[in-house]
C-alpha cells in the first residue's frame, strides 16, 4: 500500500463499525421481530420457540472460540468476507424454515456468525489498529451497535408487513452480502504493521525495533492467558454483566408493568437506554486511555448493583426512567471498557483466540440469563426475590474487578 496522507485505521474502523452495524440479523433485537409472524404461519408454541432460541444461542456459544482461532491465522480480511458470504447464506436458508430442527439449526448459524463471529472481528480488527488511542476508538466502533438495534427492527417490521417474514429473511441475506463481502475485499487490511504503519499513526522512530520487541513480549497466547488469575476474573467479570442485563432486558416489560405502570411507558423506558448507553459508551472510551481499566469496570459493577437496588423500588414513572438511564450508562460503559481491558492484557497477537473464549463465556451466560429469573416469577409473582438473589455477583465481581491486575509474562534470562 503506498504511503497515504491519512492514518490507515480510520478507514479500518469504519470498516468494524460497519460489521458491527450488519451483526443485528444475528442479534436478539432484531430475531424477536421475526417471533409472531413465524409462530402464527406455523403454528408452534411460544416455549417452543423460546427453548430453539436459547438452545441454539448456548450451542453457538460453544463455536466462537474457534472463530477466535481462525481470526488469528487468517485475519480480519480473510474472515469478514467467509463469515459474511456464509452469514448470507444462513439468513437466505432461515426463509425455508417448516420444521423445529430446522430452526435450530438456523438460530445456531445466524448467532454463531452474526452476534458471535462478527462482533469478534470488529473488535479485533480495532484493537490490531488502535493501542495508545485504543479506548476512543473502541467507543467510536462500539455506537454502530446502538445505531443497529435503532434501524434493523424498523426495517424488519416494515419488510414483513410488506413482504412477509421468509422473504425478509432473504432481503436481510443480501443487505449482509452487498454491505460486508466488497469492504471486507477492497478495504479491509489485516493489521498496521502488515501495510508498513504502525497502530495508532505512530511513526517509526530509530528505535522502533526495540519498541516492537517490547510490545510482542506483551502477546500472550491463549495457553498462556488462560494461566494467568486475571484472564478468568475478567471472563467472570463480563459474564457477570451479560447474565444480569440480559435478565432485565428480558423481562423488561412485565418488570416495569408488575411495578404498577403501563406497557407504553417500559417500551418509552426501553428506548431511554440506548442513547444513555451511548453516552456510557463515550465516557467509556475516553477513561479508558485515561484511566486503568480495572478501576473502570469495579466502578460499573458497582452501577450495576446501583441499579439493580433502584429498581427494588420503583413506583413513579420518573423512576423508572432513572433505572433505563441507569441500566444504559452502566452497559455502555462496561462493555467499552471490556473491549479494550483484553488486548491491553494481552496484547494482539493472539488477541482472536482469546476474546474467542471470553465471549463464548459471555454469550452463553446471556443464554441463561433470563432463565433463574422467570423460574422466581413463576413462584413468587415478581422479580424482587430474583434480584436480591443476584445482588451478590455485582459485589463479587467489583472485587474481582480491582484484583485483575494487569499479567506479567516471566522471563528466564541466562548468561
């Protein structure tokens, strides 16, 4: 590549951004769209459908690790364009779903590719871009999510009032095709150093080689990583939040509603939380170049306990607009921050493999999530007991948080 007059890595992530955007047919926000329309042509129950979902999302956590693995030999580029050419494939197939085993298979593959696999790569291919401006850069990628959960939904309810939900399918197969395969071809480069920049626009300096050995003593493999204490107490710390979020997302509605308010306002609180997570999103990315990390998710932990404890006791309508903000402010900033604590631990190299098995952990606990808190409703009418039961982990995990202290590779040296 010839030396352009711009650093390569904007371009690169809006390139991830863009994945992270065309991730939403493979994301929860946009597959509930598909549920009535589905169950009314075929006749299935609700549980039914539910259990394929939840099955087919725990089985799909199971792959992301060897997504991860492949990321890190063939790259960004090679893999943004096989994940979206078979992405595309699997959503053109889900228009032919009749049968339940049909379904499965079809949720595994679409929350395999899009949720897990190009969730992955975006983060990945701006963590190999991005070191010292690491945090910002994350934030900017991580509002294409927001940005995805406010324009799929629309679309999809528009596309099946107008064409039906297995042609929708169809149309959202093509949108992954025309978006992803020409930018993953033309635009997307494997890393800085691959196209003889370094991260961030730095330039090469007289001792750049010592500078370079020094940050590749920091790359550990994912052997190594899962060694050390911090890999398994960040990997609890972020399953911790994908559990408990999912939970309340979940049952986001009839929460609000068993409060004593009306449906309108949980869907009005709902919406609420998507411009304060992008607000936690920012403020994320910016402490986090600032900041260290740990510190960060301790003190979103302890929001999340903040929140958890508000709700308790909501009432008012001005209150539950406070725990939309709340859940929000918190979400956004622990996932940023999530983002960046990983390749700042342990470096790019093998930082595929390694998110691999920390986002399999994650994808899986949002899988189960939503299901102790629907067994507590079922016997007590309410979900106090429920989240009083968890009001533990936040706890935990903010200890965990400050005990993840960035690993130290030992060196043998000899004379």
């Amino acid at each position: 590549m010839h030396r352009l007059p711009f650093f390569y890595g904007w371009v690169i992530l809006a390139v991830a951004g863009l994945g992270m955007f065309i991730s939403g047919p493979g994301q929860t926000y946009v597959v509930s769209i598909f549920v009535d329309p589905m169950l009314e042509e075929l006749g299935w129950s609700r549980t039914l459908y539910a259990g394929l979902y939840t099955g087919g999302t725990i089985s799909a956590a199971t792959l992301v690790p060897f997504i991860g693995k492949l990321l890190d030999r063939y790259g960004g580029r090679v893999m943004l364009v096989a994940v979206a050419l078979v992405f595309g494939v699997a959503l053109q197939l889900m228009r032919f779903v009749d049968e339940p085993f049909q379904l499965f298979f079809g949720i595994l593959a679409i929350r395999t590719l899009g949720q897990g696999s190009l969730g992955l790569i975006s983060t990945t291919l701006t963590a190999m871009w991005f070191v010292r401006m690491r945090g910002r850069a994350m934030a900017i990628m991580a509002l294409a999510g927001p940005a995805s959960q406010a324009a799929f939904p629309m679309l999809a309810f528009f596309l099946i009032a107008t064409l039906g939900w297995r042609s929708t399918w169809a149309v959202l197969g093509l949108i992954v095709w025309i978006a992803l395969v020409p930018t993953g071809v033309l635009l997307t480069r494997r890393s800085p150093e691959a196209t003889g920049m370094l991260p961030d626009g730095d330039r090469l300096l007289s001792d750049s080689a010592s500078g370079g050995a020094s940050e590749r003593s920091q790359d550990w493999t994912l052997s190594e990583a899962v060694r050390t204490k911090s890999f398994w107490m960040l990997m609890v710390v972020g399953s911790s939040l994908s559990m408990i979020s999912t939970a309340l997302a979940f049952h986001h509605i009839s929460l609000i509603v068993g409060k004593g308010l009306g449906v309108g306002l949980a869907a009005g609180v709902l919406s609420f939380t998507a411009p304060m997570m992008v607000v936690g999103t920012i403020m994320g990315g910016y402490l986090a170049d600032k900041v260290p990390n740990r510190f960060i998710l301790a003190a979103g932990q302890v929001g999340l306990l903040l929140t958890m404890l508000w709700v308790l006791n909501v009432t008012e309508p001005w209150q539950a607009f406070v725990y939309g903000g709340m859940m929000g402010l918190t979400q956004g900033t622990v996932m940023t921050v999530t983002n960046v604590i990983w390749p700042n631990y342990f470096g790019r190299a093998h930082i595929g493999s390694i998110r691999g098995v920390a986002s399999s952990a994650m994808v899986f606990s949002s899988a189960l999530g939503p299901l102790p808190f629907g067994y507590i409703f079922d016997r007590t009418g309410g979900y106090n007991v429920a989240i009083l039961a968890f009001l533990g982990l936040p706890i935990a995990c903010a200890l965990l948080s400050l005990l993840a202290v960035p690993p130290v590779k030992k060196f043998l040296y000899t004379k």
